[in-house]
C-alpha cells in the first residue's frame, strides 16, 4: 500500500472506531455505527479504499484519475474506491476522506453530532 498515512489519518476524526468485518475481510471505519471508509481488496486482489462523496465530485473524479472508480460492493452513486496502489495524489485522496466523514457526519441526528462534538 502506497498511502501509509491513511489509518493515522482516518482515526484521527473525531468519533472514528475500527473494526474488521471478518465476513467480508473488510477494515471498516465507523462514526458510531455508520461507515465512513473501508479498506479492502477487490476482486482483483488490488489493495482499495471504498470513501462517500457527493455524486457529481464522485464522477468528477472518477472522469479525472483511472485509479478511482464506483465503490467496490457499494452504491455506485454516492461511493468510490481508490486504488491504493495508484496514482491519485495524497491531497485528494484527504479531501475524499473529509468529505466523507462530513457526509456521516451529517446524516447522524443533532444529538449524536452534539455528542461527538464533545469528544474535541
């Protein structure tokens, strides 16, 4: 894996726990219960990321670098995979983790976005 910084990175949020999904051989990254990233491998056996985006940034990027395509198990509209074997630069790869960490974030009710607001 080219981006050794990712884990660091990702657990670096606010909230974020790690757990392994051993039935799909996933490492998974939650904010709660809901999945911000995964780290896996594809069917091809390429070490992959699997992060949320707003749709039309997804298609934007997908369109921009070959080493990011529709998420790998995922709705192939709000997800994408990265290959983290690839070409994308760090940057972006930082802005599409944020994005999706904001994204979950968001969709959890006030409450726990105040609760996890207290952990900073």
């Amino acid at each position: 894996m080219k981006y050794h910084w990712i884990e660091e990175y990702i657990l670096s949020k606010v909230g974020i726990n790690k757990d392994f999904k051993k039935e799909w051989n996933w490492n998974r990254y939650l904010l709660k219960d809901k999945m911000v990233a995964a780290i896996c491998k594809d069917k091809e056996g390429k070490n992959i990321i699997t992060l949320k985006c707003e749709p039309i940034f997804g298609e934007e990027l997908r369109t921009r670098y070959e080493d990011i395509v529709e998420g790998y198990y995922m709705n192939k509209v709000h997800w994408n995979s990265v290959n983290l074997d690839g070409e994308v630069p760090d940057e972006i790869l930082k802005v599409m983790i944020d994005q999706s960490y904001e994204l979950i974030f968001r969709s959890l009710s006030k409450k726990v976005q105040r609760e996890i607001g207290e952990y900073k």
